[in-house]
C-alpha cells in the first residue's frame, strides 16, 4: 500500500516507532534522533555526576531515577557519544524492570547486579554502575532487600528521593558511594514569577516544523505541498503548517504544562512526541491509502472538515491518549463569561458568520478556512465552539476575561515557595480554609466542630489554632529568576500533625472555601488524607478545650459555654 508521504514521516513522532525507543547501554541515536535532542538542565547535572564520579577509586553507584519513558535511555544512548571514554568505565543496567532470564524477577536480576554495594561487599567493592531505575521499582528493591543494603537505604531516605518534597541540592561527592539524578525532579516546564513556560516543549514543536537538512518531516511537507493540487484542502497540511506559528505552539505548551499542573498528568518525552503526531494526523486520516485520500477529504463537508483541524481537533478526542482527555477538560468551551455570551448571542443572529469572526479573531487565523466558515449549512454548535477555540488562541495573551486566574496565582505561589518554603500566603490559606471546612463560623480564632447526630439547630464552636512548624523547612533561601528543578506542590509542617502537600485540586478547593463554598460528601471523599489531618488540628488539646455552643441565630453572639476547670469539674454557662 502505498503511504502518505508527509504522514510516513510524522510516524516517526509516534510511540510505536523503533525512532521512539532508545537503548541506554549504547549509542543508537539516527540523525533524526539527534536531531530532535534537546539538551535538558538534568542531562547537564547527569553528565557532571558521571564525569565526577568516574574519577573515584572507590566503587561508584550512579542512580538515574524517574518514571517511565521521560528520557532516561535517551540521554543516556546519547552521553555514550559525547562521553565515550569516561562512560565506558561503567556498567550500564538500563532497564531494572526487565530480569536476565524469564525464571528470574527483576528484582532478583537488579540484587545480583548490585551485589558490590551490599554492606558487606562495599569496602572492597570496586564496581561502577549506572543503574537507570524507575522509582516504583526502586521502593520495591528497597523494601524487599533494604537490609542488607543499609547504605544505600539511608542514602535514599537522606535524599529524600522517594518522596514528594522540594528537591535536595546535591554536589556530587567522590568520596561516597553513591550520587543520584532524579528525572522527577526537573520538569517539561520551568517556573518564573510571571507563571510556567517549557523551552523543551517549544524548541521541539520549533524543530518539527523547522526547514533544517536534518528535518526529513520538513522535506517531506515541502514535497507533499508542490504535489497538492491548490484547489484541495488538506486537514494535515494545514495542521502542519498551524505549527508555523510561534504563538500556537506557546498556546499548545501551555495547555500541556496545565495539563501536569492541573491533573498530575506524567507527560514524557517520548508521550509528547507521540501527542504531536496525533494532534497533526487525525485518527480517521492517519491509515487511509494514499491513492484514496484525495477523494476522501473531497467527501468531507464543512462540518467535518473542521473537526480535524488542531483548533477543534485538540480538544475533541480524548479516547487517544490521558494526555488528551486531560486537555478535552480545558477546553475553552467549558468556560463561558459574559463576554464570550454575548458574542455568541450576535454569531447566531448575523447572516455573514465571518464578520463576527473577523471582528475579534486574527486574520492569520481565517484566511485557510473563511470558506469553511461561510458554508451555508455549518451546524450553530460547530460555528460556536470553532469560534470560541480560534478566540482563545488568538487572543490569550492580550485579553483578561480569557485568563484563569486560579491556576495563575497557582504558578506564582509556587515559583515563591521554592524560592522560599515558609511562604506565608500558602500557610494562611490552608490555616482560614480549615478554619471554614465544616462552615464559617463567624467568629475569629474559632471552628465548627461536627458532633453526634447532623442537626440544623445547634452549632458547635472551639478555639482554633494551626502553628506551622518552620523548625522543618528548609532555611536556605534562594533568589532564582527560573527554576527548573523545582517541587510541583506545596509541602506544609504543622505542630503535631503529618505534613500537608496542597496540590493544584487542593488549592482551588480551599480558595473557593474562602469564598464561601461548603465542601459536600464528594469533597470530603477526594481529600480524605486532608479532612484527616484538619481533624487531628481541630482536636489538639481538646481535653482542656472550652466548647461554644450557639443556637443558630447567625449575627448573635455565642449562647452557651461547656469548659473543664482546674480541678476536672465541668462547667455550663449560659452567656
């Protein structure tokens, strides 16, 4: 069968391709490879690591830590290139979850492999390992063999790998046995005071549409695009070229970068690149034969027509990938103002739809697709939904209606908080936000606190006061413009409770809390482990805490006090 040439290239993009896949223990990278790498903060510190360390007379255990498919074999595969003498000095074990025979578990493959750095072999081991692990793979090996490898244990535990709490700074040290690179700890983003942005998500949209003697998708679109009959529409074509532009490929990273943030999605290197085909071939397109594919698209009605251009097509398919049904949730659809209402409410009563189009959108957006738009029989929804999407990318950046301002403020606290953990503004919210879980109480130093039977007629009250534990938080204060490695979360230390991580579905949770929102049953079931450790401060000295009992009459002061004296005698006031 004979392929699409510009979709025989962008395949390459794709998980399943052999061009995906990179095998850590050698150089293997094709000129397509090498030219797609980008250079990462992490590769630079890995690189440092193994440059320091290979010149250690002891023995040596390099752990490259992450998730799957975030880029450890890749840049591994290609330090073996730029680093080929130093390198060669270390074993390689690339993948721990794969064993040496099919009669052996991996954990058992990874014990025999490390058998240098167990306690009793560590003085006279000699061995240099580079061990690519995944972190689940890695807590698994800890706890099925953690005693006889104390040493690496308490290494893990120092450094806190395995947890979710800012990154430790770590130089490399010659003089103990073992280093790490977390790949968990660098991002697809970096933070800045004014909000999150991605160089490597930029630079590898840039690279896959740039004309580069390198880019054989580029020669290929060049190729396709002299062959094209300039009366035919191609949805590809067009989607390709929608890259061209700086602005879309920002708007595009952004909506990934939120989908992280947002959703905890794992977006990998290798998911990106997969996420890029997809967006740039549609599903219905992608395995037509090349000989029918001119009649197809002429089939396609306006309607249809549009469905597969990147402006609709990224929100509307979240069957292909996690990735894309976390996007499928931002789509700027979903969130209506008045502004957008009421040009919507004048779109669906004008004769000439592009005349509403052209009034707020960039011409760069419509001149390819006016005649889509002027069709007579273009369904309300589509025009709609086309329109708002069009609008959002045209006009992100300028206009303040278009903005999330939870998310916004989100990124800025968080650039603040790694810059400095006791970050005051963070504290605060979850201290009020608590105070306001089980209903505002309308009086200061004080919460509601549910007993017995939920009734409407009483209200109960107790002095409340959260002390965070600044003692634990870091007290290196940093005064970084970008981080890069950074913490995705907030990690918060109250006196006598378990830490608190405020997540960015935590976060806008207590800001609408403070904004009178009562959280329901489904609320309390998603942060169970929050609601817990509120409890745990609600109930802190609760032996000697005096009880206000009100009678719901809200704007009056207190009815009745419940208090224990000195000497274990309880007392009733009535105020």
């Amino acid at each position: 069968m004979e392929n699409h040439p510009l979709i025989t290239e962008l395949q390459k993009l794709k998980e399943s391709s052999r061009h995906a896949i990179a095998q850590g223990d050698k150089y293997d990278l094709d000129e397509f490879k090498k030219y797609l790498h980008i250079e990462r903060e992490v590769e630079k510190e890995l690189k440092n690591i193994i440059l320091k360390s290979s010149t250690s007379e002891h023995a040596q255990l390099i752990l490259v830590c992450g998730n799957v498919g975030d880029g450890k074999s890749h840049i591994l595969s290609y330090l073996h290139n730029e680093l080929k003498d130093t390198i060669s000095q270390f074993k390689i074990h690339n993948d721990a979850t794969e064993s040496h025979n099919p009669n052996e578990s991996s954990n058992a493959t990874l014990y025999k492999v490390l058998n240098g750095f167990r306690d009793e072999n560590l003085d006279q081991s000699k061995d240099k390992i580079i061990l690519a692990i995944n972190l689940g793979t890695l807590s698994k090996f800890i706890d099925s063999y953690g005693e006889e490898f104390n040493s690496l244990r308490e290494y893990i535990t120092q450094y806190k790998i395995l947890d979710a709490e800012l990154p430790q700074d770590e130089i490399p040290d010659v003089s103990k046995n073992f280093n790490h690179i977390n790949f968990t700890d660098y991002h697809l983003y970096s933070l800045t005071g004014e909000g999150a942005e991605s160089e490597v998500i930029m630079t590898i949209l840039e690279k896959i549409v740039t004309d580069h003697e390198a880019n054989s998708i580029h020669r290929a679109y060049l190729d396709y695009k002299i062959s094209l009959d300039e009366k035919i529409f191609c949805p590809i074509l067009y989607n390709y070229e929608f890259l061209f532009d700086e602005n879309n490929r920002l708007i595009i990273s952004q909506f990934i970068i939120k989908a992280i943030v947002k959703s905890k999605e794992i977006v990998s290197i290798r998911t990106l690149l997969n996420f890029i085909y997809d967006i740039l071939v549609p599903i219905n397109l992608g395995s037509i034969k090349y000989t029918d594919y001119y009649d197809e698209i002429g089939m396609m009605n306006a309607d249809e027509m549009l469905t597969n251009l990147i402006p609709n097509y990224l929100f509307e398919h979240p069957e292909l990938s996690s990735l894309f049904s976390k996007i499928e949730s931002l789509d700027p659809c979903i969130n209506r103002t008045a502004v957008t209402d009421d040009i919507l409410l004048t779109l669906m009563n004008v004769e000439e739809a592009m005349a509403v189009f052209s009034d707020y959108i960039n011409p760069n957006y419509l001149y390819k697709i006016d005649f889509l738009i002027n069709q007579e029989y273009i369904l309300a929804t589509n025009l709609s939904k086309l329109f708002l999407r069009l609008n959002y990318f045209s006009n992100y950046s300028s206009q303040e209606y278009l903005r999330d301002e939870d998310y916004d403020e989100y990124m800025t606290w968080l650039f603040h908080y790694n810059n400095n953990p006791k970050f005051k503004s963070i504290y605060l919210l979850v201290e009020n936000a608590a105070k306001n879980w089980n209903g505002n109480p309308k009086s200061n130093g004080k919460v509601i606190i549910n007993v017995g039977k939920k009734q409407s007629q009483y209200r109960i009250f107790k002095d409340f006061k959260a002390t965070p534990d600044l003692k634990t938080q870091k007290t290196n204060i940093k005064t970084e413009i970008k981080h890069n490695k950074f913490s995705q979360e907030f990690c918060l230390s109250y006196i006598g409770v378990p830490k608190i991580h405020v997540d960015y579905s935590l976060f806008k949770l207590l800001k609408m809390i403070l904004k009178g929102y009562k959280p329901n049953k489904k609320d309390n079931n998603n942060y169970v482990y929050f609601v817990d450790i509120i409890n745990k401060l609600i109930n802190q000295n609760k032996e000697n805490s005096t009880l206000y009992i009100d009678e719901v009459n809200i704007g009056q002061e207190i009815d009745y006090t419940f208090s224990m004296d000195e000497f274990g005698d309880y007392n009733f006031q009535i105020k």
